[in-house]
C-alpha cells in the first residue's frame, strides 16, 4: 500500500447522511456508489469517511463492488473505526504548509488523495494510541485481500468458516453475513478454531444469554465441554450461539460436521463436510478415496432412522410443518482458501442423506469402470442460498420434539475425532425481521442486486 492514493468520502450531510448515520449504528458499514471513472475503487483500501463534510468521522475499509450502472460502481465500507474531535481545520493545521494548501476535501463527494498528502493524513488521524493500533490492524487486512487471488487449497479451516458463514447465512440472510465477515480478523490466531477466534471482536458475549441457550438447546451442555471457541451474535430481536468443538489440532482432525439448531422450529439440521478434489474432468468427489466415508454415512443413516422412529407431535401448528423432516445433508465443498474481508460462502453443492444414497447408486456418477464420482453437471443439489434460505424458515430440518435426541448425535460427532461446528438460536427479548424494509419487503434478501 505504500505510495497509495488514498479515498476520502464526504456524505455531506441531511436526508442521506442520516441514511448513513443509521446504518453504521445499526449494521457497523454501509453501501455507497461511486463514479468508476473518476474513483476507480479497488480491491480493499482505507477510506476516510466525512458524514457532515466538516471534519474526518471515521476511518475503515472500502471495498469494491459491482457496477450498477453506466459509470456507477458500489462500494461497501466497513471496519469503521470512529475518530475523535478530528475537523478539517485540525487536519489542516497539523500537515506541513506544502501539503496542507493541497488538501481541499468537499463537502459532498469523493475525493483521491495524493500519496504523500494520503500519508501524512493517516498520521494525523491514527495519533491516538488505540486508533493507531486498530489503523495498522486494517492495513493488515486490506494487505491480505489484496494478495493475488490464486486457487489455493485450503484445509479444514476452509471448511469451519464455511459453516460459521452458513449458520451467519440462515440467521440473519445475506447482510448480516457480509456485515460480520468483513469485521472478521486477519488470521493466524489459533490451530483448533482458527476462523471463530477471528470473530471475537464482533461478539455480543453476555454470560446470562449463553446460560439461557444451555437450558433451551439440546446438547450444549456436551458441545460445551469441548468448546475450544465460542461467539455470540446478536440480531433480529434474537441471538446466535456458534461453538468450534474440537480439542485436537487441525491436522489430527477428521473432518467437519455442522449441528444448526433453530429455536422458531423447534428443529435442526446436521451437514457433513466432503472436499472435492480436482480430477480430469474438473471438482469431484470420489467416495471409494475416503475412508471415513462408509462408517460416516452408517452414522448418519442409523441417527436418521432412529430420529424417523420417534413418535411425531399431534398438534404442533403451523410450524411444524415442513417441505422434508430429513435433517441430514452433505456438503460437497471446493476447499480453495479464502482471504481477509472476504464475505462469500464457500463454492459448493448440499445433498440430503436421501438423495446420497440414490446418487451412490445411480449411472449417472459412474464411470466406465464403475467408481463413483460426484461433479457439478451429474448431481441432484441445492445451492449454498437454496439450502439456507429453507433452513432458516424452517422448511427443512427435523420434526418439532426431535431434537431431544441430539446430546446423544453431537457425543458420536465427538468421540468421532471430527470437527463440530454448533449454532444454534435462542429467544430474545423481542422479535423484528431486521431484514425487512420500511414496506415490509425482503428487498435485500431476495434481489441480488440490491446490496453487495
């Protein structure tokens, strides 16, 4: 980033900095647009944002992203750290005479610093002491998002930030996914829960609340005597516990499971994490390869049936109905790395147990000499937005009184040497879908288009 130009953003006070205001109370970022021309976002970059034009309110990162229209590009500005007392007039004053009759930021715009005069600014705002060190925290993540985007092969920590992404995905849609990936740390801060632990500086940690979620979620009590990383998030009127059970290092670990436990419903869902690998005719998984697949899949089958043998709940009102009382899926997951700020899902395909084992049966993913190979073009699947969108309104997942048997399930995930990732929901003082709009629309959630 040396010898960057650096990006100054004026909202310029009323209606729209209001707009602003709110949405950096409530949502810690918000979503911009730009003129491409002129502005030519990049990847990641610190951005020094102005909310009234009269002075340095905030810096953090911006991020570039789609075009949106004829020279109009989006960009997301998140990370915010908020600054003190910081005018323009200050500013102005504190810079060397030269630089300083070359500052002339609007009151209402976007304005390219200069290198050197970028520079000096950076000094000035990031004076105090704990701004100084939050500042190099973001230069860290924006020199990481930066780095070439090459397809490297992740390990299983590709995989438990996927199922925290996904569990992110079915609590709160696609915002609240972005919103807290991008405040995510930079890496490198433990071998158990290497991507959890990263999100510990967004964690709404309240004791009274994770006591709460031991006595409504079935199995806690287990998945808390191997938790070796814990956060809980806050949102909708309701709060989302996720755990990384896993007291062995990474390397000893034989895969990943995801446990979601969905309070509304009164349901969950467990998925089984499978890496496709590449073979000649692109991402495939093989089963005959993995030996841990037949005594997995035996697992899952037995709790499947054990769970379809309960006796099911008479009356339990419309929520209880659903599109399939099959809680078990696999993930079939391209295991390529990810980098900091990144707030995208893993490339992958779901498929219930079910159809799994239609699939292991069926021509269509057997070749010639009659091994099995799962692809993108020869699966029956759901779609990464496909299975949470159904998940989280408790379409899928198992029947209402099912989930009593789930201490017994989260132990054999245990005592398998597998990683569990654990989410589950729990009441809070009130409910409000913050997903909606002022007209009652899930805007954001269902147009693609409508945030980045």
């Amino acid at each position: 980033m040396a010898g960057s130009k650096g990006l100054w953003i004026a909202v310029g006070g009323g209606t729209h900095a209001d707009k602003v205001d709110a949405s950096i109370y409530y949502n810690g970022q918000f979503t911009t647009t730009v003129p491409k021309s002129q502005v030519s976002p990049r990847t990641a970059e610190l951005v020094i944002v102005s909310i009234q034009g009269t002075g340095a309110d905030y810096i953090g990162i911006s991020q570039a992203g789609r075009l949106v229209a004829v020279d109009q590009t989006t960009i997301a500005i998140s990370n915010l750290v908020e600054l003190k007392s910081m005018t323009i007039e200050r500013i102005t004053r504190k810079l060397p005479p030269r630089l300083a009759r070359r500052f002339v930021p609007p009151t209402n715009g976007v304005y390219r610093v200069s290198p050197r005069l970028w520079s000096e600014i950076l000094k000035i705002v990031s004076s105090a002491p704990n701004t100084r060190r939050r500042v190099r925290e973001l230069r860290q993540a924006v020199a990481e998002a930066e780095r070439p985007k090459r397809r490297i092969e992740g390990g299983l920590e590709v995989f438990e930030r996927d199922a925290i992404a996904s569990s992110l995905q079915v609590f709160g849609g696609s915002t609240f996914r972005k919103r807290i990936l991008r405040e995510a740390g930079v890496g490198g801060v433990g071998p158990n829960a290497p991507f959890l632990r990263r999100l510990e500086t967004v964690a709404v940690r309240e004791d009274a609340q994770i006591n709460h979620d031991q006595i409504t979620f079935p199995g806690m009590e287990v998945a808390y005597a191997s938790a070796v990383g814990s956060v809980l998030l806050r949102g909708n009127g309701q709060y989302l516990t996720i755990l990384n059970c896993n007291r062995q290092p990474l390397e000893q670990t034989l895969g990943v499971d995801l446990i979601y436990y969905n309070h509304r419903f009164d349901s969950f869902v467990l998925v089984q994490y499978k890496r496709m690998t590449e073979g000649d005719h692109g991402a495939e998984y093989r089963p005959q390869n993995d030996h841990n697949h037949q005594k997995e899949l035996a697992r899952m089958v037995t709790a499947d049936k054990l769970l379809r043998a309960l006796p099911k709940p008479r009356d339990g009102g419309t929520k209880t109905y659903r599109l399939s009382g099959r809680p078990f899926f696999l993930k079939l997951c391209e295991a390529k790395a990810k980098v900091a700020l990144d707030a995208g899902m893993v490339s992958g395909m779901y498929i219930p147990l079910e159809l799994w084992r239609l699939l292991l049966k069926s021509p269509v993913v057997r070749g010639p000499k009659g091994g099995v190979a799962l692809r993108w073009e020869n699966s029956r699947r759901l779609t990464n937005g496909e299975f949470t969108n159904l998940l989280r309104n408790g379409w899928i997942g198992s029947a209402a009184g099912e989930s009593k048997e789930l201490s017994r399930i989260i132990e054999q995930v245990l005592a398998g040497g597998r990683m569990l990732v654990l989410a589950a929901t729990s009441r809070g003082p009130r409910y409000e879908d913050f997903r909606r709009d002022d007209w009652g629309r899930f805007a954001a959630e269902d147009d693609s288009s409508a945030a980045i």
